[in-house]
C-alpha cells in the first residue's frame, strides 16, 4: 500500500501540501520541500502521512520533526500491508504525543493566520494542556473535556470559555480525534447585543474634541471601519471624487484587513471636504492617515476615553468598536439594506450583520412609547 509523506507550507498561494525532499542518505531533509520543482526550506506548519481506503483519501498529521514523520510513514505501510493480506494488527497503544501535536499544529497556525489569532489558540491549547493528564491524543476522553470547561470557569467569563473551548474543539478535529463531547454539554453564554452611541452622546463627544481628534473619530463613526483599519488607512484609502474610503492591505506594516477582502465605503461630504483640508501638501499616497507620533501606525483608545472623560461623560462606556456598531445600527434603521450594510463593514456573512439590526431604544422611539399609552394618565381615565 502507498504512503506518502508532505508537509505542509506557506506558499505564494496560500498554505499547501508539498513534496518532502530525500537527502542523499535516503533520509527526508528536515523543512525541506518542493515547490514548482524547486526545493525551498519552510521550517512551518507540519509533516503529514497520506493514503487511501477504497478510494476515500486519508490523512493524518504526524508532527514537525522529519524524522519522526518518516518513522510514522513507514509504520502506516506496514500496517496496511498487513491488513492488506488478513493480518490482526494489534496498534500500539502509545498514541500521539498531544504536545508534539499541538506544536506542530501551532506552527502551521503561526503560519497562515494573523499574529492575534494564533496567540488565541496558543493560549486556549496550552490552558488545555494544562487542565488535562493525558499525554496522547489517542487517551483523551469526554471527562478531560469537562474538567477543560471546570477549569476554564474558574478564570475567565462565559463567553471567553466558550471561545477558548472551541478553539481546542477545532484542534482536536484537525487532529482526527473522534467527537469527544455532546453539543448540549458544551459551556453555554449569552450572546449580548451591540451597544451602540445616542445621537445626543455623540455630539456631547464630538463637542469636546480638538479639529484633529474630530476629524479622526468622526472617521471612525462614519466608516465603521474596525480600529486596525483606520490605523493602516493611508491617503491613497482616500477617494475625493467619489466620496468613498477604502480598506485594502498595507504593505509597508505587513497588514491586511481580517477578511483578506479590500472593500470601498461611501462616507459624507462633510468628511471628505475634512480630510482634504486636512492633507498636508506634501503627503504621499502611502502616508497613514492618523500616524502616531513616530509616524508609525496610531493606537486610538486612550485618546476616546481622555475625550470622554473631558465631556463629562464615564470613560467606561466609551470604546473604538461602539462606533461601528453605531455606525452598522444608525445605516439600518435608515433602511440601508442588509447586503449593502454587510459589504461595507466587511463581514463575511450576513447573520454577523443581523446582529446590529436591532429595536430603535433612542429618544423618537420613547416619545412614541409615551404616546400609544398616554390615555392612560389622561383625565378621562383617572
């Protein structure tokens, strides 16, 4: 029976399944693979054995360490081999080591995803390692997932355990362990509604900035760009003759938006008349828009809470992401569609969008409410 042996890399198009490549010793070169033809050293992601059972391609990740994939390579040929021909084959019992796995899984992360996402599974993987005794992937079992969700109570809130607990969940999945635990036994929370800014809150805000900070968080409202987003915005972002803002990578700061997806979002004359007053004669195309300082990229949330506090307001109730939530809220209840709506926050589904689509709670609706039941208090009813 055939085995083969890849490993998995970064390539220009994406992260792919490549040939390993022999050494002269008949050895596989450690984080050595083919790519076009070409061997290039990818010291990421992992090694994997692959083969097929009547016709149904299978395949297993089998670690970092070239040695050791090889090893697990020849180990599933024989295994094979052995069935092939009617053999009981009694599998070591020994398993996968669970931190080899999840150091080779990690890598692979590390690799294809953003920094923030990987320190999000490396952190919920090693509190899971933590909270477990076992050693292999193979001796898991339903009771070192409940003990994961005990532990992971006792630190965090609901939400941030039922995050971190589907994070180990998908780890396990790549990992080709079997479904561990029921649906209705993993950790439950509440999903909470947006908040979103009052029109009267924000013009209390806007009233305490300087031109500058004006500038900055009104582009914040009336983008609903996420903070990381206006931090890398330069002024080619900026279109002056259709009146839009774009969000596509920076590649001068190695940056891209959490979609991968560039998007164009129509803003208001007012704001496009404010930043051409603002641009400096002598800016080029590829200058941040709001740099700090340094002229490197700005962070944003001290600075909206020193405004708010200076309005009179609880520095509390401000921060970056209440703007886009504001912004989504205010575009639906002025009928804006929900496909337009989810384009231009860049969402990558439209339930993400429905989210914001909730009951008007501002003043126009209280006076409403006020109303339909007024003859309750009138002089009529008393």
């Amino acid at each position: 029976m055939i085995v083969s042996l890849t490993k998995r890399v970064k390539t220009s198009n994406g992260m792919r399944y490549c040939q390993v490549v022999t050494a002269a010793n008949g050895r596989i070169a450690q984080d050595m693979v083919l790519i076009n033809g070409k061997a290039e050293r990818h010291s990421e992601g992992a090694y994997y054995i692959e083969w097929h059972v009547k016709g149904i391609r299978k395949r297993k990740s089998v670690g970092n360490n070239a040695t050791d994939a090889a090893a697990a390579k020849h180990k599933q040929e024989q295994l094979l081999n052995a069935r092939a021909v009617g053999l009981t084959v009694v599998e070591d019992k020994k398993g996968r080591s669970l931190v080899n796995a999840a150091a080779a899984y990690l890598s692979e992360i590390e690799a294809q995803k953003k920094h923030a996402t990987y320190k999000a599974y490396r952190y919920a993987i090693n509190y899971f390692i933590e909270s477990c005794s076992k050693t292999t992937l193979e001796e898991l079992d339903r009771t070192d997932m409940l003990n994961f969700i005990t532990f992971l109570r006792k630190r965090f809130a609901p939400y941030s355990v039922y995050t971190r607990f589907l994070d180990v969940m998908v780890f396990l999945k790549t990992q080709g362990v079997p479904k561990l635990i029921a649906n209705n036994e993993w950790p439950k929370f509440t999903q909470t509604e947006p908040e979103t800014y009052e029109q009267a809150e924000l013009l209390q805000f806007f009233a305490a900035c300087t031109t500058d900070e004006r500038l900055l968080f009104e582009f914040f409202f009336q983008t609903g760009m996420r903070d990381k987003e206006v931090a890398h915005a330069t002024w080619r972002s900026v279109n002056f003759v259709q009146g839009t803002i774009s969000v596509r990578p920076n590649t001068q700061y190695e940056w891209t938006s959490k979609t991968y997806r560039e998007r164009e979002i129509p803003v208001p004359q007012s704001l496009i008349t404010a930043l051409k007053a603002a641009r400096k004669s002598g800016d080029a195309n590829d200058d941040l828009l709001f740099p700090a300082d340094c002229g490197k990229p700005k962070f944003f949330i001290e600075g909206c809470k020193e405004i708010a506090e200076r309005a009179g307001m609880n520095p509390k109730d401000w921060w970056l992401h209440k703007f886009r939530a504001t912004f989504a809220t205010m575009h639906l209840w002025d009928g804006v569609d929900l496909r337009t709506v989810m384009n231009w926050m860049g969402h990558k589904n439209i339930a993400s969008t429905m989210r914001y689509l909730k009951p008007n709670r501002g003043l126009a609706v209280r006076a409403k409410v006020e109303s339909t039941f007024s003859f309750l208090t009138s002089p009529q009813c008393a």
